[in-house]
C-alpha cells in the first residue's frame, strides 16, 4: 500500500525519491508524505500523521502545491492525492515536477 516515488522536474532537472503511504503494519501510525517546510522552503518527506494539524508544513496533497492536472491523474493514499504531474518544485519553485512511481511496497 506504500509507494516509493521518483521525481522530476521538467524544468530545472531537480530530482529525488520520497516514501509515500505506509506500510501494511505501520500505516495507522506511520504515512510518510512529501512536504515543504515552511521554514526552510525544503523538500522533507514527514509522517503525515505527526504533522498533519501542524503548520510548519504544506503537504503535496495540499492543493497550493498543485499545478495544472490536465489528465487528472492522481496517486492515492487513503484521503491523501497527489498529482502525477506539475507539482511545486523546491529547487526553481515553477509547478513543474512530476512524479513516477518506481516500486510498491507493503
Ligand atoms: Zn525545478
């Protein structure tokens, strides 16, 4: 039900990978998300679970994060969706980074 997923970014060429949903035993405790910090405009992959009333994060469900999803394609963890393509990127900061599942994981 967890998912490692590969980035990236159209325009600049930024990548990375970040865990996203838990795992079939730690998924009520543990949902590791895409985020930014606040704080340091940096790309962190949290446990949505810890941090979701905080407000020291946007989340990549979070649609402020979110550019145009022409094909409306999501990837979905429970109440959580993020689009696969034009998300925010930390690096040059247009909505330009997609997102590419690389393996699934339970
Ligand atoms: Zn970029």
């Amino acid at each position: 039900m967890g998912n490692i997923i590969a980035t990236k970014c159209k325009s600049c060429g930024f990548s990375n990978e970040f865990r996203y949903g838990g795992g079939r035993f730690s998924y009520q405790t543990h949902c590791p998300v895409p985020a930014i910090n606040k704080e340091t405009l940096k790309f962190e992959n949290i446990n949505y679970l810890e941090h979701k009333d905080s407000d020291k994060y946007l989340f990549y469900s979070d649609n402020i994060l979110k550019g145009n999803n022409f094909d409306n394609n999501t990837i979905n963890n429970f109440d959580l969706k993020l689009n696969m393509v034009n998300n925010y990127c930390p690096s040059c900061k247009e909505k330009s980074l997609d997102f590419r599942i690389t393996m699934f994981t339970d």
